[in-house]
C-alpha cells in the first residue's frame, strides 16, 4: 500500500459553541471564523476570540479577512493567538504582507475561480509566484460578492501542475469532496480541504452529523489514495 498524506479539513464560518465543539470532535485540523461584515457567518473580533478559546493545541483558528483595514486584522489577530490569516477580497500581495505585520502572522490568499468554463481564468502560476509570501493558495468559486457562495467550479480546467499548497474550497460537501481531492491531489505540493455551507443547517449553524460525514469522506479518500 502507498503512504499518502493525511488531506488536512478546515470548517470555516463557525458562529457557536456547539459547532466549534462539534467541529474538533470530527477531528479537523483547522477552524475559521469570517470577519467580514456582510456575510452571514460574520463574527465581531470578541466573539471570534471568544470561540478561539475552546481550541485544544494543535488546531489553528484561520480569521477570513476581505479588503480589511489592517489595524482591523491586526487587532483581531491580536485576540486570537496563533491564527492564521485568509485574505479573501482583492488584497495585492503588499497589502497582505502589510495586514499579516510584515510577515508576523502567517497567511493564505484565495483565488476564485469562475464557473463558467468560458470565463476568463487567473493565471495561477503567476498568482502563486506574487503571493509567494503566502502559506497556501485557496481555490474557491467565484460567485457575486465574496465566497464561493456553495458552489464548486470545474476542476478538470485548473492546470496540470500548482506549484504550491493548495486548499480547495467551493461548494465542497461529503458526496463530492472525494471527487475534489482525487483531482486536485496530483496536481499540488499539498492539498488541504475548506468546507463552510457543506456541514450547515443554516447559514452559520453548523450540523455535526454533516461534519462527521464529511471527514469520513475525506478519510475515506485518502484511504482510496494509498490503496
């Protein structure tokens, strides 16, 4: 059987107790809280530290910036030890080396990714090569506003090789994530997976059976991978 790297879950969008609880129960790697206004899943820079104090070590809290003031991240991450930062507007990479205290936080910028096959795409190696400070490049849906809005984009079009840790976002959910990384594995130094309306009842409650079913169906991907 072929070693094959565990595919590490975030669960972005967490509002409450339970679902944070619920969320390092299931056994992901990371959490998110959304600090921007007009989403729904929007939390006050108190409530995200507030709910970053029920993490045990070893699972991050990422904090989901877009076009953010930096005093604003910079205030916010100074709430919550240990974050990482997600940049998610239109951020160049100077405003986000600035945002992430010149290199003192740590940071991923998403990419979306438009859903008509038609559309003009990013060029992701030239994306990957100016945010080259980043920790990661998140692959998500472009939608109207901001947030891949539960929708996945066609991943047979991204190229055949991204030179960088990836972590795929989209309209991931337990029936399709598999899919998702048996495409994307291959193609990046790393893969991670980003799951937010996939594991809700609601927009910003969490369901936990739908968290459960979604790490299984990534642990059963990578089980399928090392077969």
């Amino acid at each position: 059987m072929a070693v094959v790297a565990r595919t590490p879950v975030k669960v972005c969008g967490l509002t409450r107790e339970q679902d944070v609880d619920a969320a390092v129960a299931a056994g992901v790697d990371a959490v998110g809280f959304v600090r921007y206004p007009p989403s729904p899943r929007y939390v006050t820079a108190e409530r995200a530290a507030e709910l970053a104090r029920r993490l045990p070590p070893f699972v991050p809290p990422v904090l989901l910036f877009v076009n953010a003031d930096p005093d604003d991240v910079a205030a916010t991450a100074a709430g919550v030890p240990g974050a990482v930062i997600q940049f998610h507007g239109d951020e160049t990479p100077q405003q986000c080396w600035i945002s992430a205290g010149h290199g003192a936080l740590s940071f991923l910028r998403a990419a979306r990714i438009p859903l008509d096959p038609q559309a003009r795409r990013p060029d992701l190696d030239q994306f990957v090569r100016d945010y080259a400070r980043a920790r990661g490049l998140l692959l998500d849906a472009h939608v109207s506003g901001y947030g891949g809005g539960g929708r996945s984009f066609d991943w047979s079009l991204l190229p055949e090789k991204i030179d960088a840790h990836v972590v795929l976002g989209g309209g991931l959910t337990a029936d399709n994530v598999g899919a998702g990384i048996a495409a994307l594995r291959p193609r990046c130094r790393t893969l991670a997976v980003d799951v937010s309306s996939g594991v809700e009842s609601g927009k910003g409650i969490k369901d936990e059976q739908k968290i459960i079913d979604f790490v299984a169906a990534v642990r059963e991907a990578d089980e399928k991978a090392g077969r």
